[in-house]
C-alpha cells in the first residue's frame, strides 16, 4: 500500500503526529491509541520520512501495555514528532492540490 492520496483509515498523517504528541505526552486516552497503532501500521510517510517506526512502535507497543515509557525514548519521539509535525503542515500547506505523486 503506497498510495499518494492519504486516504487510509481517513485520518491525515498531520493530525496523527499531533493526536500522537499529545498522547505520548501522557493526555490522551486509550482508544486513540489503537487509531495512532492503525495508522502507523499503514502509513509509510509517517515511517519513513519522519523515522518514526522504531521508536514510536516501541513507545506505543510500551505505553498501550501500561509499561512506565523510558524518558529517553519518550524525549527522543517528542523530538521528532516536533519537527515531523512541522514539516507536515508546511508541506500541506504547500501542497494543495491533491493526489501528488511521491
Ligand atoms: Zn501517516
């Protein structure tokens, strides 16, 4: 699944980061988690161009199961989403026609 339209599971990669700051951030609550686990199952930009994967499964895989979260590795996520959510919205924000090739 590599489609450029961003239409999976119909939530957009930016408000996954954000969803996902918040919720690594120790403010969301449970059921968004299993749609942030969703998304990054699927979603390639979010994996790839952010380096999520890693970390974020780990921290979430982590976080779902009630685990403390390292705060090393909690920092290190915090980071990225920072800057990948920035990138994000600047980049639709750029974009507006839809459906880019990658
Ligand atoms: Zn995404």
């Amino acid at each position: 699944m590599s489609g450029g339209h961003g239409k999976h599971s119909g939530t957009p990669c930016s408000e996954v980061l954000e969803k996902l700051y918040t919720y690594i951030d120790g403010e969301l609550e449970e059921p968004n988690c299993e749609q942030i686990r969703e998304h990054l199952d699927e979603c390639g930009p979010c994996l790839d161009e952010y380096g999520l994967e890693e970390a974020v499964k780990k921290l979430v895989a982590k976080h779902c199961g009630c685990d403390p979260v390292p705060m090393d590795l909690r920092d290190k996520v915090l980071g990225r989403l920072a800057r990948a959510r920035t990138e994000q919205l600047a980049r639709e924000a750029r974009t507006e026609s839809p459906g880019t090739p990658a």
